[in-house]
C-alpha cells in the first residue's frame, strides 16, 4: 500500500468513527458527550497534521471517498476554529482550481460561521426545531439564500424541510 493509500484509508476510517461516536454525542450522557468533543479533537488535530504535509485532500489525491471524509472532519472541528478556517482556506482553493465541491465548502463555510457568531450565508445549519421543521441558525440576506444555495448544488430551503419534516 503506498502512502497515499495509506492516507485515504485513514480519512475513511477516521470518517467511520466519527459517524459512530456522532450518534453517541447527541445523547443526553455526559460521558458520550465527552468521548465525541475527544474524538472530533482528535480528528482535527490530524486532520492539521494531513494539511500541514499535503494541503487540502483532494478527490485526485486521496479518491472521493476519503476526500469527503476529510471534509467531514472540519465539519466536526467545531471547537477548533483554527483548523475549521485552515480547512476552508484551503479547500476554497480547491474548489477554485476545480478540485473539490462548492456544495461541500458552502456547509463547512456556513458551520464556520455559526461557529465564529456570525450569520451563514446558505441555511444548511440548522438551529432547532419548531412545529416539526428545521429552523436556520441566522443567516445573511435571507430573500436571496436559495439562489445561493442553487449556486452550490444545495436544494431550495423549502425542499430540504420538506424531506425532513416528520411524516
């Protein structure tokens, strides 16, 4: 196997655990709460180290699958705001040179900004429930979000809530 299999098998493996423990973290036990904040800790501290060595991983680099598995990883990195900016800078570049997907760095650029407490520009974080629907964090210029979100590939909000709603 060379490195660079070495390293999309990783990604993917890291990805695995991540969606294991996700369900686990949104728990109401204190313990699984811990033992997610640990793992996605965990995750973004390699995640720097992968960047630091190769830049963002790229479907070219590492295959799809662990691209996006390395995209997950920064979606996760949500107490690590050094590495969740680093991620986007870099992938931004990578979408720029055609190298990776405006629809994922849309998600990661709107959890960014919930993150840092400003308003996100897509309507793909979501803040809570009411009635039964998905509420947006707050996000900027409301009356144009779906012409953003159709810009990246994001169905309209209306759609997305639809398919979420319980039945």
């Amino acid at each position: 196997m060379t490195e660079i299999d070495a390293l999309g098998a990783e990604l993917l493996a890291l990805a695995e655990a991540d969606h294991a423990a996700a369900r686990k973290g949104l728990s109401d036990d204190p313990a699984d709460r811990l033992a997610w904040r640990a793992l996605t800790a965990r995750h973004g501290d390699r995640l720097n180290e992968i960047m630091d060595r190769y830049g963002w991983p790229t479907a070219r680099l590492v295959g799809e699958e662990a691209a996006r598995a390395a995209w997950l990883i920064a979606q996760h990195a949500d107490r690590q705001l050094d590495v969740q900016r680093r991620a986007y800078r870099l992938m931004a570049a990578a979408v720029e040179a055609g190298e990776a997907s405006p629809r994922d760095l849309a998600f990661l650029e709107d959890r960014l900004r919930v993150n840092e407490g400003r308003p996100q520009r897509y309507g793909t974080q979501i803040a809570g429930v009411e009635d039964g629907r998905p509420v947006p964090w707050p996000c900027e210029d409301p009356d144009r979000m779906d012409e953003r979100r159709a810009e990246v590939g994001i169905e309209p909000f209306a759609e997305y809530v639809a398919k979420h709603a319980p039945a």
